[in-house]
C-alpha cells in the first residue's frame, strides 16, 4: 500500500477523532462547514478547468459556511430548513443571473447547485447525526468506519487478488475488491459494536449494525465510483494535492459525503 497514504491516514485520524470526540456542537459544525468550503472550492476547480464552467463560487461557499450555524435552529426545524433552503438557491442563482445581464449561463448555475446539493446538503448530514440522534457521538462512528472499511479493504484485496474489472468509470476498481469492501466495513462495525455494548454499556443489536454496514459499503463504492465518473468528466487525476497519498479533501471524504444522509435515514429507523 502506498506509505504516504497509510500515513496521511494514521496523521487525519486522531484528528478527526478528538473532533468528533471533544468539540462541542459548534466545534462540529464550523469544522465540518470548514471542510465542505473546501471540497466545494476543490469540485468548482474541476469544472472551471476541466470544462469551462464558472461556477458561482460565493453562493456555494454561503451555502457551506451556514452548516456552522446550523444547530442555531431549534432541533425539530432542521430538516425543513434544508428543504426551504434548496428552492431559495435556485432562486439566488437565477437573480445572479439576472443582475449579471446573463453573464452566466445554465451550466454555471447547474454545477453551482450540483455542487451544493453534492457536497453541502450530503455532509450536514454529519452534524444531524452527531447532535440529533439519541447517541449520535457513537453512531456517527459507523459511517466513518463503513466507509474507512470499504476502502482500505477494497484496496488491498483488489491489489493482491482482483482480476475481474467491472466498470470504465474507475478500471483499477475490480470486482474482488469490492466483496473485500463489504467484508472489510462488516468486519470493522462488528469490532465496533462490541465496543460499544461492552466498554460504553449501550444495546446496538449486532446484525442490525451488520446490515447497516453492508448497506452502507455498497453505497460508499458507489460514492467513490461517482466522484471518479466527476474526475473523469473534468479530465483531472485527483480534486488537489491537499492530502499526500489521497489527493484532495474531496478525494478523501467523497464515500463519506455519499454514506452520510442514508447513515441518518436508516439510524431514524432503528
């Protein structure tokens, strides 16, 4: 496996891990905002090089920095401000438009959005499930670890046995690997989960959690599989430099981001 990645990895994860751990709601939100400032600025990159468009940068990066301030709302309003807010971004790009005298076009305002709904909507997801869940600072565990999972074993079984490609959109990406993902994420939320009902006395039912997990990993591939099919359409190898080993912050939370909304779903179903 690539040394640098396995550091860069070894380095991001206490990080993440005294965030989620210590910081209060508010440490959550400004650093989870923080990080889709700069994934967002990473995919408008993509497209301004790779295709010419021009997104409109300031209503993204808006959209972002509000996921700091999102636990401002009373708890119940949070899901409907989102669906507020979503028609109120159109609108915001059109008046752009507009008052522009149509400097930009249909594509600049459709990767502006893209980009928002992508990136923004999906990580707030993050931050629902950290504060809104009855032990959410121990469920949210489970995204990151499905998604850590699936790709550390994704990689190294796809290294040392994967012999059957399956899609164009990513041809490194085999179908051994992908089993080894799934098989990888269940392995690494039932050690979890035994944590969590031996160590910090909470009731997770096992195969709950394992079915989660597998629903979950598929979805993280899938995650990963789209942000290539991004990459591919921009023409570029990855979103930045940022992380040595990983690429961009974008490369680095693209199963994430995808996992993070279906995370919350299934968990308000349990």
């Amino acid at each position: 496996m690539n040394v640098k990645r396995v550091v860069s990895g070894l380095v991001l994860f206490p990080i993440v891990a005294v965030v989620l751990i210590f910081g209060n709601q508010y440490v959550v939100d400004v650093v989870i905002a923080t990080i889709a400032i700069m994934s967002l600025h990473e995919f408008y990159k993509a497209f301004r090089t790779g295709r010419k468009a021009r997104p409109i940068d300031w209503i993204g990066y808006l959209a972002a920095a509000m996921i700091s301030v999102i636990h401002v709302l009373p708890r119940g309003w949070i899901l409907r401000t989102i669906g507020v807010l979503l028609p109120c971004t159109i609108l915001l790009l059109f008046l752009h438009v507009i008052i522009t005298n149509s400097k930009y076009d249909i594509k600049d305002i459709a990767v502006t959005f893209f980009g928002i709904f992508y990136i923004v909507i999906f990580l707030m997801f993050i931050s629902i499930i950290h504060e809104n869940l009855p032990n959410g600072k121990f469920l949210i565990w489970y995204a990151f670890f499905t998604a850590w999972g699936t790709d550390i074993f994704a990689y190294i079984v796809g290294k040392s046995f994967g012999k059957h490609h399956f899609t164009k959109v990513s041809p490194n990406k085999t179908i051994e690997g992908c089993i080894g993902g799934i098989a990888g994420a269940i392995l690494l939320v039932f050690l979890y989960t035994l944590v969590c009902n031996y160590v910090f006395n909470l009731d997770f039912s096992y195969l709950t959690m394992i079915g989660i997990a597998f629903v979950l990993s598929i979805i993280s591939q899938v995650g990963d599989l789209s942000a290539s099919s991004i990459k591919r359409y921009t023409g570029i190898k990855d979103f930045s430099n940022l992380i040595p080993g990983h690429g961009g912050m974008l490369d680095r939370i693209d199963s994430v981001i995808f996992i993070a909304p279906f995370a919350y779903f299934l968990f308000m179903l349990i």
